[in-house]
C-alpha cells in the first residue's frame, strides 16, 4: 500500500514537471475555467502516459516546491465530471493529504490519474475556450493540443514503478501517523479503530449527544495507512456508525431562512474493507434540497441582491446586514434550488467580494458551493 505523503515527497524531490506528474499552487474547478484546465491536464497525462499512473500535486509553490497547503476538497463525484466531458475517460481520484506543518484544515491535494491502456483522450465537448474533439499531450511541463502525429507510446513504466515502490507504507509509518493523529487532536476525543488486521482508521470530533443518537462536529477522520484525510468540516454534523467491516459517515448540513435552520443529511460515505489488503469507497447522495414559501424566498432574494449591490459599491454595512452578509451565500444557495435561475450567477459573482470583506460569510460561501458541486456532479 502506497503512503500518499510519501509518494508526494518522492514527486517533489525528484522530478521535474513532465508527461507523468503536475503540479499546481490551486485547483478552482467551481469555474469554467479552472474546470477547463483541469480537464486539459487530465487528458494530457493520459495521452502521455497510458501504461502508469500520473499524478497531479495541488497546493505546492512551482517555483522551489514549498508546501503551502489548499483547503480540505471534498469531492467523490469528480469521476462524474471526467465522464461528461472527456471520451475515453481514465479513472481519476482526489486525495487530500496532511502534512504536519499544515493547519488542520490544510491539506496538499493529490489527483491520481489511472492507466488508460492506450486509448486516446479527448474533450467530447467544447469548454471555456477549448473545442469539442480535441487531443492534449505533455509537451515537457506543459499540457498542449496536438492535431497531427498524434502516437501513444509508454516511456515511464520503469521510472513511475520506482517512485511509487519507494512510497510503500511500513509498520513505522503507520505508528507515527496514528500517534500523530492522537496528540494533534486530543482536544477532540480522538479514537482509532483496526480494521482486517491492517488497516487503521483514526478519527476526532466535538460530541453532541442528541436523545438516542451521537452526532460530531469538527471531524476529523483519516485512513492512517495511505495518510489519506478521508473527512474534514468545521462546520457540519457527521454520524459516524462502525462494524468490522466498514466505517460509514452520514453527513448533515445546516440550512434555513430566518435564524430557523434545520439539518439535512447530505451524502452518506461508506469505507469497506476486504480480506486481501483492498478497500473500497461508496458514496450516495442523500440531500433532497428544502422548499420554501416563494414569496418569503422573494423577500430573501431581493434583500440578497440589495446586499451584493452595496458590497460591490464599498458601501459599509451595520451590525445587522454584516450578520445578513454571512447568510447570503446560503440564502442564495436555497433561492436556486427553489428555482430562482440567477441565484447561482449571483452566488458566484460574490466570491473575492466576500473573500476580501468578511472571512465568515466567505467559508459560508466556499461550504455553499461544495454542496452544489456535490449535487451537480450527482
């Protein structure tokens, strides 16, 4: 089993960009554009690299390597957006792993591309500036469209074999990892649990105990072997339910109108483990999205915009609208799935606004769009 910080080390330390690994101080794919280079880049290190994995490494400085770090990116439908835009797509996960010099919330992220055993890659349809049909290729550090003398060939079996047996986890690591785990987040409860004899599962958060039911809040759970950080939220609520064979998360999230808020369940995610050393991912879709009164939403939707208005002209704000401002994002969130169609291109057009005038309404607003990518892309 392959240790993900390790294997990160080893990319970093020895290689150059090239037709099998990338790296990225971010990844934005809630825009068209993020969205389209990060499908250019896909598809270029498949084509350049059918017989391997290739990888790409997001939170890292290009110029001298240093690990700055990207907010934890939960997203198990992103193999859902390869599929709808690329023809021939590869298997494709992202990873967030932790490393110690990084806040908790922090993570370097890992995009795994799988083998594609030959087939040629392209966009099935166009995106942002980069037609339907095209053909991308590493050209040394860069991902280029290729129109003629278009070849698959395997050149790195040999030095990606190296890499990633360099990378396999031991009995030290393991040890260091669940140690780590316990000291940083004994605050926090934290618990750790073996599954098949070989695999460990560590886990904290803030207990709420609520009738019959255990919920947590500031979760924090990693599959210890990889280094992998399977969950993290501030925010939300997470059921955790554990048998000697799985590990199932149920995650809530809060939403409403006028300090009446309740919480949905929003995806369940099941970690099954099996006898020969393998495990397993599964994750549903449980949100059904709330329905509000439409002349309530209305009322909402106008105050909203009048906010966004003042935002966007410098206006300053009471103590009543800068509480209002952290709600937007939410608010905005709920108009759309109520079927107000501007309210996702309002949602939007907020992003450096909030980033620059109030850091709470912007984690609001970042929570907001990872629940909407989570449903687009289900």
């Amino acid at each position: 089993m392959i240790n993900k910080r390790l294997l990160i080390k080893n990319l970093l330390a020895h290689n150059d960009e090239n037709s099998f690994y990338d790296k990225k101080r971010r990844l934005n794919i809630d825009q068209k554009e993020g969205k389209a280079k990060f499908l250019k880049h896909v598809c270029a290190l498949a084509n350049s690299n059918p017989q391997n994995n290739s990888y790409i490494v997001i939170g890292v400085e290009d110029e001298d390597n240093s690990i700055g770090g990207v907010d934890f990116f939960d997203d198990s439908k992103i193999q859902n957006l390869i599929n709808a835009y690329l023809s021939n797509p590869p298997l494709v996960s992202y990873e967030n792993i932790p490393f110690p010099h990084l806040p908790d919330h922090l993570v370097v992220g890992l995009v795994t591309i799988r083998p594609n055993n030959g087939k040629l890659c392209s966009l099935k349809k166009n995106i942002w500036k980069y037609y339907g049909g095209s053909v991308f290729f590493r050209d040394g550090s860069i991902s280029m469209p290729k129109v003629y003398d278009i070849e698959i060939k395997d050149t790195n079996s040999q030095l990606v074999a190296a890499i990633e047996k360099h990378a396999h986890n031991n009995i030290e690591l393991t040890l260091d990892g669940v140690f780590d785990f316990m000291n940083k987040r004994k605050d926090y409860h934290p618990n750790y649990k073996v599954f098949k004899e070989y695999f460990v599962v560590c886990w904290a958060g803030k207990i709420k105990k609520t009738k019959n039911e255990t919920f947590y809040s500031r979760v924090d759970i990693e599959l210890i072997n990889e280094q992998v950080k399977l969950f993290y939220s501030d925010l939300d609520e997470v059921s955790i339910s554990i048998d000697n064979n799985s590990f199932k998360i149920v995650e809530f999230v809060k939403l409403g109108l006028e300090d009446k808020f309740h919480y949905y369940p929003l995806e369940e995610v099941i970690i099954k483990f099996r006898e020969n050393a393998g495990y397993e991912i599964e994750s549903q879709l449980l949100f059904e999205p709330p329905q509000f009164d439409k002349k309530i939403l209305h009322h909402i939707y106008n105050a909203n915009n009048a906010l966004l208005a003042k935002l966007k002209n410098g206006v300053s704000f009471n103590r009543i609208e800068e509480r209002d401002l952290i709600n937007l994002p939410a608010t905005y969130l709920i108009c759309y799935f109520n079927q107000f169609g501007e309210a996702l291109d309002k949602l939007e057009s907020c992003k450096e606004l909030l980033r620059l005038h109030n850091g709470k309404a912007y984690l609001a607003y970042k929570e907001s769009m990872r629940i909407l990518r989570k449903v687009k892309y289900s």
